[in-house]
C-alpha cells in the first residue's frame, strides 16, 4: 500500500471510529444490504461499533425481526456511508457473525439507552402486520421511556451483527477530480487506485 493509499484509508476509518461516539456524525447512520430468498434487500442501520484493526462493523438489531432472518451467519452484508459535507462516500462490505449471548451482547446492551431498550419490548416481532399504525410496544410504554427493571424483558430479544470486513472502497470527491481506492483484504489488505 503507498503512503497515500494507507491515508486515505485511515482517514475513512477514523471517521467510521469517530461516527460511533458522534451520534450527529453524516457516517452514524449507514445503508446495509444482502441478498436473501426474497431479492435484495437494504435498510438504514445505527453504526454501533467499527473497529478497523479487527476489520468489524457492527450494528444491533432484534432477533425477531426479518432482518434477522435475512442475515445468517456467513451472509455477505454490504455497508454504505455517503456525506456531502465530507465529500466521501465508503463501502465496505464482508461476511457477517451474529451474537445473542456473549459478554459483549450483555456490555452493549448495559449501554444502551432506556428509550432504545423500548424498540426490543414490541409485543409482535418488527416487521408484522398490524391493523393501525402502532410501535409496537406495551401500551403502558407509549408516552415514556421504560424503567431499567422494565427494558431488561426486551434483553432476550437484542443481538449484535457483526461484518467482518475483506472489502474497502473510499470514494473521494474533489473539484480538481474525484478518486477512489479499493482495498481488498486477503491475510493484509492490499490498495488498488480505481477511476471514479
């Protein structure tokens, strides 16, 4: 990898790293897709965790969900971050690991805000159909958020999806000409330049 191929390359984790922590970050919130029995699908999801030594980026959802079903160990999942303001658009894309019970389950979920926990306190699993417009959480939580003895019910029903990125791609955006490198990893990541 030249100097500048390993700084473009930093540069675009460090604002994954720094999207984690800043939730007004452009990068907080990304597109996930796979491909699934049903066709492609994509969604919006809150970056949670990006590590890039480890190559992960992770988001947390409800098993219940379909997204849930979609996503198997193993399935290939595609990330996209795009920011105007930054001019940089990032893809990474790799195999994915699910985790429901393990310390870092229990330390991400001990992290999460009451008002978040509410989301894993649906009565019916994300996804189903309902008659009228609904959260889908008990009544008794439609007007507050749910106390800490309260949001522990909805533990059972949170996971972490972890990709395990192998692919890298950083799209820059520049009057003088854009650029974009790819980054495939393979035991080391090796760069290559690639016309926009």
């Amino acid at each position: 990898m030249s100097p500048e191929q390993k700084e473009t390359f930093n540069n675009a984790w460090q604002e994954l790293l720094l999207a984690v922590r800043n939730r007004k970050h452009p990068f907080r919130v990304g597109i996930v897709a796979n491909s699934s029995v049903l066709g492609p699908e994509a969604r919006t999801v809150v970056l949670r965790y990006a590590e890039r030594d480890e190559r992960i980026l992770r988001f947390h959802t409800d098993i219940r969900s379909q997204k849930f079903e979609s996503i198997q160990n193993g399935t290939r999942l595609a990330w996209v971050f795009q920011s105007p303001q930054l001019k940089l658009q990032i893809r990474a894309s790799g195999p994915c690991s699910i985790e429901t019970d393990t310390l870092e389950v229990d330390q991400a979920w001990t992290e999460t805000q009451l008002l978040s926990r509410r989301c894993y306190l649906a009565t019916t699993a994300p996804g189903s159909f309902v008659e009228h417009p609904t959260g889908g959480f008990p009544e008794y939580l439609t007007d507050r958020e749910p106390t800490e003895e309260e949001s522990e019910l909805g533990r059972d029903n949170f996971c972490l999806v972890n990709t395990h990125v192998d692919t890298f791609d950083v799209y820059s955006l520049a009057f003088t000409g854009h650029t974009r490198c790819t980054y495939q990893f393979d035991e080391i990541w090796q760069a290559s330049w690639v016309v926009p």
